[in-house]
C-alpha cells in the first residue's frame, strides 16, 4: 500500500506489485549456473545504462511503471539495515533498447534518509536513476548480489521463475539506494553471440 504521505513531486503512477514471494530469494556474491555473457553483465561494476546505450547505438530509453511511498519488502528493509515494514521510496521502470523492454528495475530508499538528503529520486521520471548515481559524485557501491528473481515481485506482463538479476547498494553518508536489475528474456534474445536465454 501507499503512504498516505504526499509524494514531492506528486505522484504519477501507484507501486502495486506484491511485497512478499511463497519462496524469497537468496541473494548471493556468485551464479555458478550462469554462462559466461550472463557473468559478464551481472557482475558489471560499471553503469549498465551507459552499457545499454552502447548496445542499442543510443536507441535507450527509461519507460517508469510505478512510484511513491510504499513499505519496503523485508529483503530491502534488511540490505539497507532498516527496521522491518519501513515505509520508503519505491521507484519501478522498465530501461529499452529499441522501445523494447530488457531490464525491469526496481530501486528504494528509507523515508527519512532520503529527505535528509535530499536526493531527487521522486523527481527523475524518465530520466536514468543509474547514470545519475555515477556522475552525481558521492556514492559508494556496495557488492553485488545476484539471484532468480520471483515471478511475484515482476510486472504483470512478464513471466518466469528463472530470470536473472542482480542489486548493489549504493551509498552516500546516511543514505542508501538499492537498486536492483532483472534481466528480461528479450534482452538475452537479442545479446549479440548469445541468443539463447540464461
């Protein structure tokens, strides 16, 4: 459910996906199942929308699906070491090559840590959260973990229990991003040399 709080900016789109999974991930440094393009783009340290851009020859694109305040799912509240059932910003867009979607990502903050500091994250609409994030100076990365991402936590319209993701944290005195990638099936399909799905 949303915050009754007023988003600033007001909100455009309402977070309605499902905050819990009949089984919740394990989130792990390492795949051992994944091939090696899958590695590759995992466990990338670098930004994967300047990535994208790159691969699409600048057809990139962010289409925002949901925002505002919601509670944070227990797995987020524990990577951000906030309490249980804190209430933060939740910020859900699909990044496209092409006007086709190849990666669902889904990025939150804790409320308080987020109006101490101030950053944008209600007001970014189509904007790129990740390029942001490394050009705005300040942010550590934290280590990259990786899992099967559960068909509960995706947008309606994609399916699979199998798909990949990956999130870091990425922190800045007392506040702290998650932001998490899920690579869709289209994005393997047209991945140069590696057409097949992980």
């Amino acid at each position: 459910m949303l915050s009754s709080m007023a988003c600033q900016p007001p909100c455009s789109y309402t977070v309605s996906h499902h905050t819990t999974a009949s089984c919740p991930p394990s989130w792990s440094d390492h795949l051992e199942t994944a091939n090696g393009p899958c590695q590759d783009w995992l466990f990338d340290t670098g930004s994967l929308t300047r990535r994208l851009i790159r691969l699409s020859a600048d057809a990139f694109s962010v289409a925002p699906l949901s925002e505002g305040w919601a509670t944070l799912r227990d797995d987020e509240c524990l990577a951000l070491d906030l309490a249980p059932g804190t209430t933060g910003w939740v910020r859900e867009v699909y990044l496209s090559g092409h006007g086709r979607p190849w990666v669902f990502a889904r990025s939150v903050a804790g409320q308080q840590a987020l109006k101490q500091d101030g950053f944008p994250l209600a007001a970014l609409g189509s904007r790129s959260l990740g390029e942001l994030l490394f050009v705005n100076g300040g942010f550590s990365r934290g280590r990259i973990e990786v899992c099967r991402y559960p068909t509960q936590w995706l947008p309606a319209s994609q399916t699979g229990d199998t798909l990949l993701a990956r999130r870091s944290r990425f922190d800045r005195d007392a506040l702290g991003i998650l932001v998490t990638e899920v690579f869709l099936p289209e994005f393997w399909a047209m991945l140069p040399r590696s057409p097949e799905a992980p």
